[in-house]
C-alpha cells in the first residue's frame, strides 16, 4: 500500500466556495492562470452603510455602501477557481443535505453520465477525462484522465457537517504512465480553504492502493476530493471513505423513477403547447394554461424561468403565459431581466412611442425574434385597453456602457453643469476599468473598482442631499428616476468586488422589492433565468420567498436536449444551433423525457408517493445562460426550487435578429 503524505491537502481549481456567515458578501478570487497564493482572508464584518443612505435602501439584502476611506469585505476563497466550476459549486455544493450517510458521489467510478464520462464529477476537460472500460482495476470502469493542452482536472464536493471532529481516510486505486499529478482531498472551513498543502504523484506505476488522511474541523463546511493531470496519463479507481475507521456508506445512486412513479407523472402531467402566441390573445386557446393560474393564486410576485436563454420554446411557451397572466390574473408589470434604462426605452416603445423594437434590445440574449414577437403583442394590447401594460428592468447590467449613465449627464446638465464633471469622470473611470458581468475578478484592481465605487456613492449622496434643487428643476419622475439610475450603477460597480452571483441576485431581489413599492397593488411577472428564479441557496427566488412567501409564485421551465443559443464564450457574441446532448439516466430530464411531449406539472403535489421521488434531490441541467454550459449538472430538489414546471423534450434554438 503506498501512504501519501496529506497532513493538510489542497483543493485547487476544483472545490466550491462555500461563503462565511460572517461575511456574507464575500466572493470567490478568480486569479489569471494558475496562481497558487490566496488573494486575502476572509474579514469579520462588512464595513458600515453611510447613515445618511437609510431611507433610500429597500429590502434587507441592500449590501452595506462604502463610505470613503473604508475597503471592500476581503475574498474569502484560496487560489483560482474556473469560473464554471465555482458557479455549479456554488448551486451544488449548497444544496447537499446534512445526512448520515454520504449523498451518491460515485465514489466507484461505476455509474456513467453523459457519454464515457463519470456521472456527477465535475469535469475541467471533456477531451482527456473519459470513463475506461479497459484499463480498470475493479468493476465496470475507471477515471482516464489523459494530459491534452491545459491539463485534466476531476472532482467531486459534499457537505461535511455529519463528519465534523472525525478523522477521514479516502482510499482508492491510482495507476499512471509518465504522469505529473496532484492528488486533492481537502476540507473548506467557514472562513476560508487552507491552500497550503498537496499531494503530488509522478512517473509510472502499476495499479497501486492509496489513503489520504484528514481531521475534520468543526469548523467545515465541504468536503472535496480530485485530482489533477498536468502531463502523461493517470487512472483513477475504487474510492472508499471511512471515518474514525468505520465505512461511511454511500447512498445508492437514483436510477430514474420506477413504473408506479413513473405512471402517476403522466398521469398528473398537464399537456402544453409550445406554437408561437396568437397576436390577439382574444382569439387563441389558452385551456392548456389553466394549471398555471392554479399555481399562481393570488402571489404577488410570479417567476417564470427559463433553463436556457436561448431556447425557442421557453420563449414562446412563455408569451402565450404571460397572455394567460394578462388575461386570467390582470397582470400588469413585467419585470424584465435587463438593466433599468434599456427596459425603460422598451417600455416607452410598448406605450406608443416611437422607435425600431428590432434595435431595442440589441446586445442582449432578448434580442431575437420571439421576444420581438412579445413587444409588439403588448404594444397591440395596450392600444386597446386603459390599464396600460408596464415593461420594466430589475438587473445591473453586463459591462460598463451603462446607458443609465447618458440619462443621468443629462438630467445634471439640465440641473447643475458645474456637477457634470463628477458624473464624466465615474463614466471615464468605468470605461477604463474592464467590467463584465462573468468576468474573473482581477484583485490587481481592487483599488481601481473600489474608487469607481466609492464615486458612485459620493455622487449618489450628492443628488439626496439636493434633493430640493433637482426637485425644484425636475418632475418629481425625473428625480426618481436620476435616484434609481444612479443607485443601479452604484451596484453595478460592486459586482468586479463581490462577484456576479449571490451579490448580483440579492441586488436583483432588492430591485424587484423596489418595482413592487412603485406599483403597490399591481401583479408582477419575473421574467429572468431558472437560477435567478428558483430557490437556490442565496439566490433572488430564495430571497423573495424569505420576505413574500406565499406572496411569491415561481415556475422553471426545463428541456430533454436539443439546441439553443448562447455565445461559446463568455462575453462572446451569441450563435445558434449549440448542441446540448440528452441528459442521462437518473436525472430529472432523462425521467420527464419518457412522458414524451412538452408538459406543465404542478410540483405542490409531491409530498407523498408515489411523486415523493420529485420532492428529494436530483440531479438536472439549469445552468445554461449567456454561453454554453450544455454539461454543467447541479443537484437540487425540485419541488423546493420551483412550484411548478414546464417541460419541453426537445429545445430549438431562439432565433436572432440580424
């Protein structure tokens, strides 16, 4: 048996951030290249808000402002994270329950996912990381994990709370030829991940035991396990886990529903039909929509999600609800995923105004025909009814060409000139300091962003503390609207420091808390992606449903395979026709797939069986948005994230404009 020697182990690359309670604003590092030092560690408390911002913030999730003189919360991760692996670690990671046993990792390497590859590893490269039938030591397979251009990285993460105090040995079956690799079995506490410590293995060997050891803390949160091929190739076979030395039992993996469960989900499956809405709702046949308004009730607030945002049928499944909604619910607001000026330029052209809707949303994922569809439906509408139909915006932004940013200059040259300069100089600043939704963050920017946020602030303050004059040169719109714009790019210059996730949903739930404030009384539909929606841990549906409850309706909408559009990259413009490959036995999808055609399933009804299997976690495939991610799994229960689904076997693309 050959020992390694792991008295403290680093996950690099690979295991998910988990935030510290104590600083809950904080965002992982994403360093260029293959840093191997922290950026920093995580502080205790988040500097405090100016008091004079009080009355302007909403909502419990406003993060505190800045002041002057102060830093942002340090970054409570250890060295680079690929920027898709934190994201599903940050959905995937969170949402593994405390159990006894250990949740099915596939600790065997037995169980198969997408095509030759182990089912739920997260895997850096599909190219050289491929299940062996071959060359194994046990069993059906092993880990092949072959060097191609940038190296191979495998792993898996769980929670770690159950075994907190013990002792853990992972062992396993390593087998290697001309290899450079790096074994990582590591815990991540509440504060940070240790990063200083691995376990390298080089050369060939025949099939050899190996055991890593590690003492849990009481202060983990994860555990995580991979392993990392920078040359040669290496097999990976066999793992087990023991704690205190007896075995810790892995739970069964889910091989989709039996034929009970799986009778009585096309039984209470609701059939939907997916054509492109009719101009004139009046005319068109929405019976198959009336599960919808069931769920719905009387919530305020109503999500409908999209598991990609470039899937043709979301699109137009989701006009002929938002009809429905108009119709049946006497909704009135749409709340669109897109930042407050572009929504608002929309929402002058839906009212009558004048303008190209081909060039509205240009830039954006909404730039296609089926949304274009939508927009002239409501321009038709509200021509023909009093109570107007609202579009509006509830998102940052995506890079640093703000739009809100030309508004406010004019409204200040209208007001007070001699303050324009400030606002040119915040503008002048963005458009040198790259921002990007997605992007890594850079921490040799810190003190770049941290200024333009700090400017931001300082302009904001400004326009509250004269408030008379801009109420005396403006209409009380006016003013409320230089407010809203300014405090939307002051969260956007958070997001280079806290990160595009939890920090830019709880803005987004912050921002939609605002809307309702500002059309008391009225229904609002969401319109954003299934991550945004849903009620993933830390999430904008999530932080809805602490404050609404009930008041807070939410349908995701899910697919079996198919293509759809997205950018291969991030930032990279969007193309259609990305393949994503039907997803594989034991997921959610794999199981709706057999119903056969495109459905609506009213999730409040899985408590008991036979749908009880529907109300546990399992794994699915909601992370594609603005670029192609057709493989990224994450496990979560259904019933919890959604109330209802709306499922489509097949996805085409959406289709640009040009």
């Amino acid at each position: 048996m050959c020992v390694l020697d792991s008295h403290i182990l680093t996950f690099e690359n690979l295991s998910p951030y988990v935030a510290s309670e104590r600083c809950p604003d904080a965002a992982p590092s994403l360093l260029d290249g293959d840093a191997q030092t922290p950026v920093s560690t995580c502080t205790d408390q988040i500097p405090g808000r100016s008091a004079a911002l009080t009355d302007h913030s909403i909502g419990r999730w406003l993060p505190e402002r800045l002041s002057s003189g102060t830093s942002p919360p340090t970054l409570c991760s250890h060295n680079m994270l690929p920027l898709r692996l934190f994201f599903l670690g940050t959905l995937l990671g969170t949402t593994v329950t405390l159990a006894s046993t250990l949740p099915f990792q596939n600790l065997g390497l037995n169980v198969v996912g997408f095509a030759d590859e182990p089912r739920d590893w997260l895997v850096l490269d599909r190219k050289g990381t491929t299940l062996d039938r071959t060359v194994k030591h046990e069993g059906a397979f092993s880990l092949k994990l072959k060097a191609v251009s940038s190296g191979q990285l495998a792993g898996i993460s769980w929670n770690a709370k159950p075994w907190r105090g013990q002792t853990v040995v992972l062992s396993g079956w390593f087998k290697s030829r001309q290899s450079q690799a790096t074994f990582l079995f590591e815990t991540c506490p509440t504060e940070s991940c240790p990063g200083d410590g691995h376990t390298p293995l080089s050369g060939t060997h025949d099939w050899t035991n190996f055991s890593l050891t590690l003492q849990i803390p009481q202060t983990a949160e994860m555990l995580a396990v991979g392993i990392r091929v920078s040359s040669g190739t290496l097999w990976l076979d066999d793992l087990s886990l023991t704690a205190n030395g007896q075995p810790i039992a892995e739970a069964p993996p889910f091989m989709g529903p039996d034929a009970t469960e799986l009778a009585w989900l096309k039984d209470n499956s609701q059939p939907l039909r997916t054509e492109t809405a009719a101009p004139d709702q009046s005319s068109a046949d929405d019976t198959d929509l009336a599960p919808l308004g069931a769920v719905v009730g009387h919530a305020r607030l109503i999500g409908l999600g999209e598991g990609t945002h470039g899937t043709h049928e979301f699109f137009t499944l989701k006009q002929r609800m938002v009809q429905y909604l108009v119709k049946r619910q006497g909704i009135r607001v749409f709340a669109l995923e897109a930042n407050a000026a572009l929504a608002d330029t929309v929402n002058a052209y839906i009212q009558g105004g004048p303008g190209k809707p081909e060039s509205l949303l240009a830039g954006t994922v909404w730039h296609t025909e089926e949304m274009l569809n939508l927009l002239k439906w409501m321009r038709l509408y509200n021509k023909t009814t009093q109570n107007k139909l609202i579009l509006t915006g509830f998102d940052l932004g995506f890079n640093s060409n703000l739009s809100e940013l030309n508004v406010i200059q004019e409204l200040v040259a209208t007001v007070e000139p001699t303050y324009l300069s400030k606002v040119q100089d915040l503008l002048t600043s963005m458009s040198r300091d790259y921002y990007y939704t997605y992007a890594p963050i850079n921490a040799n920017k810190t003190a770049n962003y941290q200024a333009d946020r700090t400017m931001a602030e300082t302009i904001l303050l400004h326009f509250e503390h004269q408030k008379a004059l801009y109420q005396h040169m403006l209409s009380v719109e006016q003013y409320q609207l230089l407010l809203r714009y300014v405090t939307r790019v002051w969260q956007f210059t958070g997001m280079p420091l806290y990160g595009p996730y939890t920090y830019r949903d709880r803005m987004m739930a912050r921002n939609l808390e605002a809307i309702a404030h500002q059309y008391p009384g009225k229904k609002i539909v969401v319109w954003a992606h299934d991550v945004h929606v849903g009620r993933f841990p830390g999430r904008m549906g999530e932080l809805l449903t602490q404050d609404l409850g009930a008041q807070y309706a939410v349908i995701g909408t899910m697919f079996g395979s198919g293509r759809y559009t997205a950018g291969p990259g991030i930032g990279q413009p969007l193309v259609e026709g990305n393949l994503a490959p039907p997803m594989y036995l034991g997921s959610i999808e794999q199981a709706f797939s057999q119903v056969g055609a495109p459905f609506f399933l009213d999730l409040r009804t899985t408590r008991s069986l036979p749908a009880a299997w529907l109300n546990r976690e399992q794994d699915m495939r909601v992370t594609i948005g603005t670029s192609v991610a057709p493989f990224d799994v994450v496990r979560g229960n259904l019933a919890h994230l959604f109330d209802a689904v709306a499922f489509v076997p097949f996805s085409t693309s959406s289709k640009l404009l040009k």
